[in-house]
C-alpha cells in the first residue's frame, strides 16, 4: 500500500500500526517500512487490537497522525473502548484536541481473503 509509504514521506508525524508489518502486514503495506522509518514510527503489533488502537489513540493527542490497520476489522471490537474515547475527546474538550487518527481494514469475504465471519 504506497498511499501510507507515500503519506510518510511527506508528513514526519505519520505513524503506522500494524499486526506481522515485517512481514508486509496483511494488506501489503511495504515490506522494509519499519526498517525505513524505525520502530517507533512503524510499529509492528502484537495481536491486541485494544493496545495498539489505545496507542494510536495516545499518539494523536500528542499531535502525531497515526494510521492503525486492522488484520481483520471484526476484530476491532476489541479497541471499541478506544475508538469511542478518540471520538468523545473531541467533543468533551470543545475540540482542543484534534483526533486525526486513520483506521484501516477488510472485512466480510475480501476476494483472496478467508475473512468470513469465523475469520478463516
């Protein structure tokens, strides 16, 4: 996905999140992002969606634009805390803070892709 190497380049404050991101994540991120722009700029995440949402979610209050991408967008229920707050937050503090946070993912049965509703 050159849009996010693209994105990157051109803003230093872009992050990305992403579940085997060595490996080119599960969407074709680019293989060597994390090696281009280092771990804390690309983050290769475990598999905890709340954790890594939560964290992209830090990351923007701070005035970073983090991008998050989902192996599997049923499975972003779990961070449903977090996204939840980066919309409140927003609002609750009469927009001091901007929330520019990216959330990417497939679902349902992608072509190529066992994403069905029990995941493979």
């Amino acid at each position: 996905n050159l849009a996010i190497h693209e994105e990157m380049l051109r803003d230093p404050t872009t992050t990305i999140h992403a579940e085997d991101l060595q490996a080119g994540s599960s969407y074709d991120i680019p293989k060597l992002t994390q090696q281009t722009y280092g771990q804390i700029r690309a983050a290769d995440e475990i598999i905890d969606e709340g954790h890594f949402i939560g964290k992209a979610l830090g990351e923007a209050l701070n005035g970073y634009r983090p991008i998050v991408e989902l192996m599997n967008t049923n499975f972003g229920i779990y961070g449903m805390a977090e996204l939840s707050s980066a919309g409140n937050t927003f609002a609750t503090t009469g927009g001091q803070f901007d929330m520019p946070m990216t959330i990417i993912g497939a679902g349902g049965t992608a072509p190529d892709q066992a994403l069905g509703a029990e995941h493979s």
